[in-house]
C-alpha cells in the first residue's frame, strides 16, 4: 500500500497540450460515453447479461442487498474534508488510541522514548511494531478477545530518530526488521473504553526471524530449498503484511506484499527473468538487511526470495503454534485474502496483487468445509486450483484456470511464479487491485483498483511487458484517483466460471474537473476521494472504504484534504465521509468489536506528530471509534 503523491494537473490530465478546439470536442464526447458507462447508462445490457448469469439485473450502484440498518443519514452526519493533524470523527462519536508503535505489550518491556523510540532490537521485539496495517479480532474459549494486526514496514525517521534517521549499525538495521511483522493483543474494555492487556498468555510479536512451515505443494520443493533449509520445509519470517484475511475456524491470515524491497544482489547482472518479474533489482529499497543477514543476498541464496510472497496462516489464540505459509495461494504481492464459503461447501480465497498492471486471483479448494471439523479444515489452504479474473467490456467476466495445460508450466511453477501464469492466459492487468471484500449475504464482492499512473500509456507495461490498456474496469488513462469495481458470482456461486461487473465508484474530483477524472455520479464535492485502499463489510451489510492517496490537498486533489474512512451502501450507492485521519497517514485495517459498538481503524505513516502531539515523533497506531449514546457502529 504504498501512497501517490502528486499535485501536477498535468499528471492527472493527458489532454492538457492538445490544442484547445480538439479538447473540448473530444473531450466532450468523452465525458458524454464515459460518464453514461460509469454512471450505468448500460444497464440495459448488463441487465440482461446478469439475468443470463442467474444474478439479479441491476444498475450500476444497486444490489439485491445493501445496508441492513437503515439509510447512511441516520447513522451519521459526514464529517468535512480538512487537513488537521488529527482524527476527525461525527458529532455524536468519540476516538482515543488502543495502541501505538513501541507500547510495551509485557510489563518488563523497554519504555518508547517520545524523542528517540527504542533502544534495540530486543525492546522492539517486547512492544508493539511499527506502520499498523490490516488486523482482525477473534474471542476465545475464556472470552477473551485478542486482535491480530499487521506491521508493513517501518519509518526509518521514526525506528531510526536517534541517528537522524539512517541506521548506525547492525544492530539499528535489526531494530527496524524486528518492528515489522504481526502483534497478536489482548484488548479488554474498561468503560466505554478498551485497552491492551498486558503479559496476556495470547501476546506475541511474529517477525522476519520467526520459523514458520512452507505448507502445501512447494514444501519441500527445489525452488524453495536454501543453505539454511535443504529440506524446503520450514523459513524464517514474514515481510511486509499488508492487508489480512479470517478462516471459518478462527485463524489469522497475513498478507506477504512488497518482499522485494528487502533482497538486494552482491553481483550485477545474475538476475532472471522470474526474479525480474517479482521486482528483484540490484539494491534494495533502503533496508540494508543484506548488511546483517546473507539470506537477503539474491546472488547468494536465489531461492530465498521465493519463500516470502505468500498467505501465511497464524493461530491468534495459541502463542505456541508455528506460522504456515500457504503455497497453494500463490506467490505475489499480497494485499489481503478474503474466505467465502461457497454453496458447495467449497473454500474460496479472493485476492488481490497490488502493483500496476498486475492481476485479481481466485483460489478454489479441492475439498469442502466441515463446520464441525475445526483446525482439521486447514487442509482445505493446501490443494486447490488457482484461478486469475478476465474481464470484458461488455459486463461479464471469467475466471482462466491457472493449469499446466493453460499456461505451459507445471504446478509448482505455477504457486511460485503465479504472476507469469496470469501473463500467460491473458487474464486482464488492473489498476493496482488491493483490499477484497465479500459482502454477507454472499452475492457480491468488491476490489478497491487504487490507482495507476501507467494506464494507457503505449510505453508503459507491467513488469512482464503486459500492455495496460483502458478497459471497461480500468477506464482512465493515467488514472490517480482510483475506482471500485464489483462482481455478482454466476448464479450465487462463488465457484462458478462466469461473473458479471460493474463499478460502484470511480472516484475523482468534481470540484475540479468535469470530464470522467470527476469521477462517478453519485461522487461529489461533499464526498470525494482518491486512492480507495481498504475494504470491510460490517455485519449491517455496509462497506467500510479506507483510503491511501494523494493529501496535498492542491491541484487534482484540491478539497480532498487527508485520507478518510467513507462508508458506501451497496443497494443505493450512497458515500458517506465518516472520518478523516492525521496528516499523511493512511487509513487501513477496519474492524469491529464482538458487540458492534466499537470500530478499530490503523493509522499508519502519520507525518506530524500524531498521536502524542509536540515533542514526539509520529507513531503508527490503532485506535478506537465509538458513539457516545453506546449505540451499533458496525
């Protein structure tokens, strides 16, 4: 999840040398075909393609089920756009900090210094880490509720505030790799009010260093054996957890995204075209952990790469268990996993691969779920078939098998280098697709497609020379402002080959232009939004919508102010403004307490000095949201 920053009007406009005539003719024709298709002029067809699928016909912006409790209005009144260095929230709502990088989750850890932070790397392994992301909360046989959250990365300004900012030594450089990972938490409330519980039996920091078992059809497999690990059965660590998922029988799923970043090459030249494609380059973003631990040298240990990319699966409630790395996903940049169960008793997995230009994938387990199996269903993550999205223009859609015969590469090949499989059945490139969410009834999902400078552009392709074309999902050239696409499985069924699409939002702004970089009908001065990121169903059926964009608040992005929390209603299409967070932070990882009444949101990479205010460096954080009457917020 990476933020785009830009206030260039050229940047967003790609018509602005033509001469004056020829755009406002051309651009007029645009804004009359574009603004119709996303506002659901074709629903006439889409209708009748939906009916053939066996799901509802619907326009644009409608859905057999939307929002159980009642309309957005009556929930609350938007909050304003603005740029504060803080939380904005409704009147009627109240907010404090649950936790915060370097809060101590056992008695005998280190304190955080405000000016400073942490001493080393064995404090860091003792307190909260770093840059917050997706989380998910699970209660426990004592009823005890504990929240698994994800650390993407760190802020060398923050980690390193000491040494202004660089590591100093190795031991800085472990500094900054312990304070990546997952923090599992007990939370309890004490009023209205909810705090960590400390030495709780369930805390755990889950790191880069931390063994985990290679699960699936790569355990023990060529591609995945090290010096370290000639058996290919067990790794250390997880990187950059992005977004997060939930198993029916209570387990944790973290995300492994931007792994690249991390591995850097002693020789020059050495690099494959599969490492190529993964982002693999002769340094790394910044990290230096080749510095302190050979296994991040791509030279030395090629393989090594290949085991970080995946789904891992955590056991929140049991301190002891061993991480599982879930082969049968995948390998890609991960943003999160989102587990339906289809009406075959079937296990299906959505997910997305955020890089421009890259693919949304469906995973499909052999085997059906047992309610009563418990952790026995695990077995359904390890065989499965892998599936990459295809859309067409005309509002229907289909999932490509990812199979020897399809791609030409065997089965292994296929779970470690999946990104080539897509490229291989032409599945359709798209706009960064980032958080998944399945609404609870089962019959639509949605994927936020965050933005894509690239789009359109003859001589920008993605990293495996894939063009990236304007499309019916992808309808912008050079789009920065990002949009929301939707599918209703055929039939209901999750598992079936056949889709039908649309687009609940295209975000933009219409305070600024009037052409389709206004965005969607029902976006407007009063609620738009750039870079849509994140993605949750409450159980009331309405959809969560965090945001990771540009907050310069100038140029294409005047009015907009910092990122924000909206809320959407699937049936109607209403977008609501429910919360807007610190400056430069993005907003991620939405969740919701046992009883609906409190709301769990990250903030991560705040800028100023949220949230202790003067006199400290900015912290990444979870907070908490609730009304003051004590009334159902999700």
């Amino acid at each position: 999840m990476k933020a785009f920053k830009s206030s260039k009007k050229t940047d967003i406009n790609p018509h602005s040398e033509r001469d004056a005539a020829e755009t406002v003719q051309t651009d007029f024709s645009r804004l009359i075909e574009r603004r119709d298709f996303l506002a659901g002029a074709s629903a006439l067809g889409l209708a009748g393609l939906l009916a053939g699928l066996g799901a509802p016909g619907l326009a644009a912006g409608q859905g057999r089920t939307g929002s159980r409790g009642g309309a957005l209005s009556e929930l609350f009144r938007p909050v304003s756009a603005n740029t504060r260095d803080t939380v904005t929230v409704p009147r009627g709502y109240d907010w404090e900090v649950l936790v915060r990088w370097g809060d101590p989750l056992w008695s005998d850890a280190a304190q955080f210094d405000p000016r400073a932070g942490l001493p080393d790397a064995e404090a860091q392994l003792r307190c909260f880490g770093d840059q917050c992301d997706g989380m998910k909360l699970f209660s426990g046989a004592g009823g005890e509720v504990v929240l698994a959250i994800n650390h993407e990365f760190y802020h060398p300004a923050g980690v390193y505030a000491a040494t202004g900012g660089e590591p100093g030594s190795g031991a800085d450089i472990r500094r900054g790799m312990l304070a990546m990972g997952v923090s599992v938490v007990e939370i309890a409330r004490r009023g209205r009010s909810w705090r960590v519980v400390p030495d709780s039996r369930h805390s755990r920091r889950i790191t880069p260093e931390t063994p985990m078992d290679i699960s699936g059809p790569l355990r023990g497999h060529a591609l995945l054996r090290t010096e370290a690990d000639p058996e290919g059965a067990r790794s250390l660590g997880t990187v950059n957890n992005c977004g997060s998922g939930r198993t029916p029988w209570g387990t944790y799923l973290t995300c492994e995204e931007n792994f690249d970043g991390f591995f850097s090459e002693s020789a020059s030249g050495r690099l494959t075209p599969e490492q190529l494609r993964y982002g693999a380059g002769a340094n790394d973003w910044g990290f230096r952990w080749a510095r302190i631990d050979e296994r991040f040298d791509v030279d030395r240990h090629p393989n090594e790469a290949n085991r970080l990319g995946y789904v891992v699966e955590i056991d929140p409630l049991d301190a002891d268990s061993v991480p599982r790395k879930l082969t049968a996903l995948g390998r890609l940049k991960h943003e999160n996993a989102e587990v339906v169960i289809a009406r075959n008793g079937r296990l299906v997995a959505y997910m997305g691969d955020d890089e421009r230009g890259e693919y949304l994938y469906r995973y499909v387990s052999d085997g059906v779920y047992d309610p009563g199996a418990g952790a026995a269903n695990r077995a359904l993550l390890d065989a499965g078939a892998l599936y990459a999205a295809k859309f067409s223009d005309d509002g229907s859609g289909e999932w490509l098998a990812l199979t020897p015969e399809t791609t030409g590469m065997d089965r292994a090949a296929l779970c470690v280098h999946t990104r080539l499989g897509a490229s291989k059945v032409s599945a359709t490139t798209m706009d960064r697709p980032e958080w998944v969410a399945a609404h609870p009834d089962g019959d639509q999902v949605l994927c936020c497609l965050t933005n894509n400078k690239n789009r359109g552009r003859s001589d920008k392709r993605n990293r495996g020379g894939d063009a990236m074309p304007v499309n019916g999902p992808n309808p912008r050239t050079e789009n920065h402002y990002g949009q929301i696409v939707r599918w209703r499985p055929a039939g209901g069924d999750h598992t079936a080959p056949g889709f039908a699409w649309d687009l609940f939002a295209v975000a933009g702004n219409p305070e600024v232009h009037w052409d389709d970089y206004a965005g969607s009908e029902h976006i407007t001065g009063r609620n738009m939004f750039n870079s849509p990121d994140g993605l949750a169903f409450d159980r009331q059926g309405r959809l969560w919508i965090g945001t990771d964009g540009a907050t310069s608040d100038e140029g294409d992005f005047k009015g907009m102010g910092n990122n924000q929390v909206l809320v959407g209603d699937v049936r109607t299409g209403e977008i609501q403004r429910f919360l807007t967070g610190p400056k430069g932070a993005e907003i991620t990882g939405m969740e919701w307490s046992p009883d609906g009444r409190t709301m769990f949101i990250g903030i991560q990479h705040p800028e100023g000095r949220f949230p202790d205010g003067r006199g400290s460096i900015p912290r990444s954080s979870v907070i908490s949201v609730w009304r003051k009457d004590g009334g159902v917020i999700g």
